[in-house]
DNA sequence: TTACACTTGTGAACGGGAACACGTGCAGCC
DNA sequence: GGCTGCACGTGTTCCCGTTCACAAGTGTAA
C-alpha cells in the first residue's frame, strides 16, 4: 500500500482537472475511502434525475452528512468544484470511480457454494457494478463439477492457481465459519488483495490485503440494544 | 433512546454481577456497541475450546484489537472481571448478551420476496442466534400466497398492521432500490425500531430508529481503492 | 503470613476525524 | 464591465474514541 492513487492518462475530460499527483493512499482515512462509494451512487442517482450539477450543501443533505465533510472529503483528491456554482456532477462522478478504479471490470473467485454462495452467485447487484464473478469454488467434491450460471464449481484446491492464471484479485469468502480462515489463505496464496468475507470470524490476513466483513448477524445483534420497551 | 440499559433481575449469577444501574445507553458510543457481538461471538468460541476465563490480553489477540480497548469498552457497563485473574467466560459472555438483549428471542418480518428476500429467508445464520423471521411480504400480488419455508408471502400492505398484532419491532429490506424508502415507512408506520437495510439506498427514519446497512457492492468498491497493481 | 506475579478498571494524555468559519474566486446580472 | 452573492477549499478548533500507565485487588507459592 505504498503506491500513488490517480494515474495519469485515462478520460479526456479536460476542462476541471484536478492535479492529483503526490497523494499517499495510506494519509487518506479509511472511513473517507468507504464514504466514496456513497457519493458516487448518489451522484448517479442525480444525473438520472437530469441535474448537471451540484453543491456540497445539497449532496449532504441527500446523504445524510456535512456539506463540510463532503468538501474535506473531496480535498484530499484535488478540486472539483467551482466556487459558487457547486459541482459537475458527471464529472466528479466519473472522478470518484477512477479514484477508486472503478473505470474496469474487477473479476472475482467466490469461495464457498453452499446456500449463501448460490445466492451470492446469483446476486444481480454485482453485476451491475464494476464487479463480475469469474470462479466457483466448493471444498466439496460432491458439489464440484455443478453448474451455476454458466460456471462450473471448481475444487477448492485450485484456487490459488485460478487466481494467477486469470490475474483475479478480488476474493468472496461464503465458506463455513471454521473452514473461512482456510480460504482467505488460500485467496491470499493466489495474490488477493481484497476479500469480502460473509463468514462470522476475524480473518489473518497480511497487511497489504484489504477484508471488508458482511455480517448481518452482528448488525442485528447490535441494534436490539437500543430497542427500548420488552 | 432514554431508558436505563440493564434491567434488573434476570439470572441468579450472584457472583461477579456488576451495578450497571443508571448507564445511559446514549453515552456509549454506538462504536462500542458494535464490538459487542465480536465478544460474544468470540467467547462463545472459547467456551467449545473448554476454557474457563480470559485475559483482555487474550481475547484482545484473538480479536484482532487492544486489550484495553476491551477493558475500556466493558467498564461502560461494570465490572465483569477479577485482577489478576482475567473474566469469566460464560459470566461475561451472558452478561454481555443480557446487555444487547439477546437473552430472548427477536421476531423479524422480512419485506421483498425476489431472490434476495428468498436467500435471506432461508438464511440459517439467523435461527442459530436469537432471530426468527416471522412474517414475508411483498408488494407484487403474483408472489403473494407463495409458502416459503412454512410461511406464506403477504401483501406489503399488511405489514404495519401484522407488527403491531404480533409485536415485533424488527425488519429487514430486501426490496428493489426504488422501493426500500416507501418499506421502511411502512416499518415504521408498524413499529419498527431496528431496520437492517440491503438496499443501496440511504433510508430516512425517525431519530429513534436504528437502521444498518448490508452493502457488500459499497464494500467492494471502496477496497478496490486499495489495490496496488492495474 | 508475606512476597510476588498477574490483570483489572480508570484517570489522564493523545490523536485523528468532524465541524467551524472564512478567504478566495467564479458566475451571473444589471 | 463592474458589482453582488454564492459555494468551494482549507486553516483552525473542537470533540470523542483510543491508548497509556498505574494503583489496587486477587491468587499462588514459599
């Protein structure tokens, strides 16, 4: 995690370019790299709704945040607003995903076809994004040779080697809790650097490999303490 | 929000048990909150291992954050341990249950039955912890009558209604993007008090609602930031 | 019984992210 | 074309969660 963000070249949009160069993945808080995603549905929401374009005060407002964080959020990539005007909102938009390269098709292994993996295989949302799963993989012999949506579920033992061959990077662990640290070694042997994990467990993974947790479980289990009345 | 967060009562654990009068759940940071379930979870797992009791340290490692990060987050609600001896595992993972209000069962209607609603129907995660979904609604007349796993679908315009008859406080959006506000109005219109969100939509609900998101597409995007190499 | 090793609970210090507040520059209008 | 006002970008302040560090309590062993 030491390289630089925004890399040169890429769209032609020249009119409000922002400099960009020099900044440090790692001196940018990780809470504002998770907010991005936010600011770019939102901002796609509005181009459907025909604006061209607009200020921090109304994004916050859309969002749920600051027009102040907005700003400061925005700050550590450049500028792209114009004072008084607000911002262009293809424009950041399309900003946002380059920032966090969302300008190509990220392939994915998906470990684990239980229930939660067929539905997760089935998942049209994926899709519709910057992300396309590229590999099955079960533990299973049983479950091995099965087709689901045009792929067939490959034995466990050859991810790493699939990762490799097919330059993926991207890694899902639906596994069973105990066998999901199992897998994200595996993931990490083929070179992953990011893993969403649906397992319930803390996963070891080296520094340089980012794991993002879908817990839904916790989620619940953390709300019922604010419920008031029995 | 303003009630006291450890009722009295409960179980006769006379040994170890805490004051915990007078804590006012909105003095404790919601982060704190969030880690609770880690705990729970984690001690849980300590309890198969056979183990008796562990140090901050210990659970700290296993966890992945500091031990006194653990000690700060239980001294927001008593005292729960014994110096130079660590905690009580099956105390404090009780007591810590007790605290999120997991010591009971927590009835769940679940709204949107597309393939979505269907995977988290059948979820097992779910009926493993203190949740049950109890009710499935959905807005298309079509799937309306459909039996899911020993429950059948019912019109969306019944959910407020079969809330407040049946008493739960919990729901769950699996709806369409387009969808999910108009869901959780109905949720709250029922009473509803925790709303776990898959739309990728930010939900507009009164103060005293707690709403969490599931975002795995968020999550991807925001980690792809992160990957070194094109 | 005393000494010692261990670990908790918490006051105090620290650090980092959020919010404030304003200088600056662009836009639009008379 | 000059003037007015709006909204960005950012130096500064503030706040809150995290970590430090240690006094005090507990168990063990000689």
């Amino acid at each position: 995690m030491t390289n630089h963000v925004t890399r040169a070249g890429g769209t032609s949009d020249s009119r409000l370019t922002q400099p960009a160069y020099d900044i440090d993945p790692d001196d940018i808080p990780d809470i504002v790299i998770r907010r991005l995603p936010i600011y770019v549905r939102t901002l796609k929401g509005l181009v459907e709704s025909g604006s061209r374009s607009v200020s921090s005060e109304e994004l916050a407002s859309l969002i749920g945040v600051t027009a102040a964080q907005i700003r400061r959020d925005l700050s550590y990539f450049g500028k792209f607003g114009k004072q008084g005007k607000g911002y262009d909102i293809e424009h950041l938009s399309g900003a946002i995903e380059q920032i966090l390269k969302l300008d190509r098709q990220w392939p994915m292994v998906l470990l684990g076809m239980g229930r939660l993996g067929h539905a997760i295989a089935s998942y049209r949302g994926f899709s519709r994004s910057s992300f396309t799963i590229a590999g099955l993989f079960d533990a299973d012999p049983a479950k091995v040779g099965e087709k689901v949506n045009d792929l067939v579920i490959r034995p466990m033992s050859e991810v790493a080697d699939a990762m490799r061959e097919e330059g993926i990077r991207v890694g899902i662990i639906a596994t069973p809790r105990v066998q999901a640290q199992e897998a994200a070694d595996l993931l990490v042997k083929g070179g992953a650097e990011a893993i969403l994990n649906y397992a319930p467990v803390i996963l070891r993974v080296p520094e340089h490999v980012t794991v993002r947790e879908i817990d839904p479980v916790s989620a619940l289990q953390s709300m019922t303490y604010y419920i008031d009345r029995d």
